[in-house]
C-alpha cells in the first residue's frame, strides 16, 4: 500500500512539473515570436518610409500587417523622418508578451 501511494505521489509531481515546464516553454517561444515580429514590423515601416520598398500603403499600416502575419498586433508606431519605432503584442494563456523594435539608419555618422 504504501508503494502504491509514493509512485502515485511522484507521478503527480512529474505530471506538475511537465505541465509547469510545458507553460514556461511555450511563454519563451511566443516571446520569441514576438520579438521577431517586432523586428520584422520596424523594418517594413523604416524601409517603407524610406521609400526603399514601394507601396501605397501608410508605414505604420505595412507594420500592422507584417506584425499580424507573424500572429501578433501592433500596439504603437512611429516614424520619424527614416526611423520606425513599434511595439508589438501576443497572448499567451492568458498573458501578454510585448516586444518593442526600432529600425532606420545609424544614429550620428
């Protein structure tokens, strides 16, 4: 009886910690997720407002869509004259993963 009740008890703190490691894994990979989206939504918009890629579409309206072709949203843009600024947003049960990107030419020179 008593072995029955430890291997029960060390499968239910395995089956814990699985579902524990399973949850944080899947939080890094959206986060990850998010930041690529992020980069890739600031490089539209920057190479938009540059004129580097030609389009009819707004900057900040060719970072939406970029932003949700990666299944994230954009939450901010920016552009000030060559420079995007841009945030993005995922869920992920039931949190929010957020990532910010800034892409343009180099500062100084």
């Amino acid at each position: 009886m008593a072995g029955t009740a430890l291997a029960a008890g060390v499968l239910t703190v395995a089956a814990t910690l699985s579902l524990g490691l399973a949850a944080v894994g899947g939080a890094a990979v959206t986060a990850q997720r998010v930041a690529g989206a992020a980069d890739a939504a600031a490089l539209a918009a920057a190479d938009a407002a540059s004129g580097a890629v030609m389009t009819g579409e707004d900057p900040c309206a060719l970072a939406a869509r970029v932003a949700a072709a990666s299944g994230a949203r954009l939450s901010a843009c920016q552009v000030d004259a060559l420079t995007a600024t841009v945030e993005v947003r995922a869920g992920y049960a039931g949190l929010v993963a957020l990532s910010r990107a800034r892409a343009g030419p180099p500062a100084g020179g």
